[in-house]
C-alpha cells in the first residue's frame, strides 16, 4: 500500500465525520476564536459525542513546531472558544509541515473523556502515529499507544468501547499486520478483536472503522480481482463476532466510512475520487443500502460536506451548489434547502449540534481553509480566526 500526503489529508478531515459519538481537532494558544484574521488556519471541527460542545483544530502555516497547533472548545454550539491543551504530539516532520495537521484525529465520547490521534509523521518509523487519552475536557492528555511505531487507519468510539485499527508500516509506505484494537472508554489497557477474513486479506489501506452503541463496522475494497467488490463487516455484540457480505452500493476506489447516525440508521460516505464523495443510506443497519437519491444530489458531482445530526435528519452541501445548504431524512427522501452559505468556497465539513447551531469548513480556498459558524440555522454566517 502506498501512502500519499492527498490520500492522507482526505482521510484525516473525512474520519473526523465517521466517528459516531464524535470526534475532535482544534487550537492551543492564549485567545479565542473570532471574526479577525490570522496565520492559523483549521483542519478538523467536531462535536463531544451527541452534546452541544464542539472541538476546533488549527496549526500554522509550515511551521514545524508544537506551538503552531491550537486546541479549542466551544460549550455553546461555535458561538464562542477557549483554549485548551494540545496533545503532547512529536517533532513535525519537515515533508508534512504545512500540508497535514499534526492532530490526524480527534474523537470525544462526552465534552470529558476524548480520544487524538497524532499524524503519521514522527518516531523511529517515519509512518507511526501516537494515540493520547484525555478525561477532563482536554485540560490535559497522556499517551495510551496501543503498540509502539504502529500507523493509525481509524479510529471510532461507542459509549462503552473505543476501537482503533492500526498496522506495521516501514518507511517505504508498505504495512502489514492490520490489527483492531479495542480499550474501555477512558482506560488505556487494550486488547485485540479479531477481524473476520474478508476484510484483513485485502490490502489494508482503505479499512475503515465506525461504531455506535453495540454495534461495530469494518469496510474494505478488494482492489486487486475482479469485479472489485467491497465488503462490510457487521458486529452487534461489541466486536465479538462479525457477519460479512458484500455490499455493491460501497464500491469506492479509496475508503468507504460508515457514518452511523443510530443503530438502524447508517450512512456511509465513499470516496468516489477526485476528492469528490458519494453518500448512501442504510436503515436497516448496514444489511440493504439505497445508493440513489432524489434529484442525484448525494452523488451527483459529489458531496463534500454531510452531517447526519439525528436518525432523522442530515445536513450536506453538494459541490454542484455550494452556495446551498440541504436537509435530508433519508436517500430516498426529497432534499430541501435550508439556507444559503457564504459563496465562493468549497466547502469540505459541517458539524451541527442541533438545528440553530452549527460550523461549516473550507478546504484550502482564499489562500487557506476557513471556519464558519451559524447560530440561526445557516441564515446568517460568520467566519471565526484565532
């Protein structure tokens, strides 16, 4: 498997979106975030679990030092930040400077207890990665690896587990050992939950984890026989045992994440290239999948940004209209606009905490990514800075 500086910055911003109960990147430094401008620029936004405090990640530019990343929390849905601390991630390998966060992930089961995972740019091995644990609100992290100089593929968290796929990768980008981890939430002790066969004897390098409740899912594609089928791993009993089957509506030539919304209501966001996604919808858990919506405007030229904020109601922005943002109840499901967005950016994430507040974020536009917030249903935007 070759890992490639685009395919790692498209999975690092599309896993903060397919963790379940939540996942967190943000800022560290003494202000806040507001309406000015500034050198930093975010990567990942998130939402603590199904609360209403959201985690923002930034970093500076091409510097290559701790300091150039910020942490930081809203209470209150994005209309206000604080500084809180960074994870104690490594030296910023030059070659990634300024193209990659330094946090790759960051997953919160609560506003307390969250999870980060350093981006694969440090240690002995040039492609490890750390994970750290924090259980006050990002007051303060410590470092829970589950097993020295691994690369992280995922990482998904439930109410009761935390799951992380990881491999042995050496310096030329080749891994092998694909294994699934699996810690109590807030503990560091993990042990191994053994992947059914489908899904380890493929190259790994599109796996994907997603987790709510009980239930555990692993995707994968075979890329190598024809007809390239991909493949969807279901557990209802916490990754004891797994069902496998062959999933056609998860055809992807790169990842393929589950997004799941409740135990029945499962989304899934697939890479469809071009750094363009394709959304499709499952209720029933993952068993059957509805890959064609109405008026195509899931798949139709792309969807960039999607947040499933309930069982019964998501948001997205399709790249054909990005001045418009759309609310759906299911694939099948007419979209309906909700509100215009700011125009003249791509935009490449949503966190919503409810209905009034959410962030929307940009992918390198004008000259960088840009973060926005609404606190009246997307009528009216503001974009923030630290």
């Amino acid at each position: 498997m070759s890992i490639v500086a685009r395919f790692l910055r498209r999975r690092v911003a599309r896993l903060a979106l397919c963790v379940v109960l939540g996942s967190g990147a943000i800022v560290t430094v003494p202000s806040s975030a507001s309406s000015g401008s500034t050198d930093f620029q975010p990567y990942i936004v998130t939402r603590a679990g199904t609360s209403g405090v959201l985690y923002a990640l930034w970093q500076r530019g091409s510097c290559a030092l701790q300091q150039c990343v910020r942490l930081e929390r809203s209470m209150n849905g994005g209309r206000t930040f604080a500084s809180v601390a960074v994870p104690p991630v490594g030296h910023i390998h030059p070659a990634m400077a300024g193209d990659t966060p330094v946090i790759a992930q960051l997953a919160f089961v609560n506003p307390s207890v969250g999870y980060a995972v350093e981006a694969p740019n440090s240690g002995p091995v040039w492609l490890s990665a750390k994970y750290f644990l924090t259980t006050n609100g990002a007051k303060s992290w410590r470092q829970i690896n589950t097993a020295p100089h691994v690369y992280s593929f995922g990482l998904a968290i439930s109410q009761h587990y935390v799951y992380a796929i990881t491999a042995d990768c050496s310096q030329t980008a080749l891994c092998t050992r694909y294994v699934l981890s699996r810690a109590v939430v807030g503990t560091s002790t993990w042990t191994t939950v053994k992947m059914p066969y489908d899904i380890t004897r493929w190259d790994g390098g599109n796996l994907a984890v997603a987790a709510f409740g009980s239930d555990v899912w692993l995707t994968t594609q075979d890329q190598t026989t024809m007809p390239y089928p991909p493949y969807l791993a279901t557990s209802h009993n916490e990754g004891r045992t797994f069902t496998t089957a062959v999933q056609p509506d998860l055809t992807s030539p790169g990842v393929c994440g589950i997004i799941p919304a409740s135990t029945a209501v499962v989304w899934a966001d697939c890479d469809g290239g071009n750094m363009e996604d394709n959304i499709v919808y499952s209720g029933d858990g993952g068993t059957h999948w509805v890959s064609r919506s109405v008026r195509g405007l899931l798949t139709y030229q792309g969807v960039p940004a999607f947040d499933p904020i309930s069982s019964h109601t998501a948001y997205f922005i399709n790249s054909t209209y990005p001045s418009t943002l759309f609310r759906v109840s299911s694939e099948t499901s007419p979209p309906v606009k909700v509100a215009s967005m700011p125009k003249g950016h791509y935009w490449h994430a949503l966190d919503f905490t409810n209905a009034r507040d959410g962030v929307a974020l940009t992918q390198n536009d004008a000259p960088t990514s840009q973060l926005w917030d609404t606190n009246d249903g997307g009528r009216t935007w503001r974009r923030l800075s630290v």
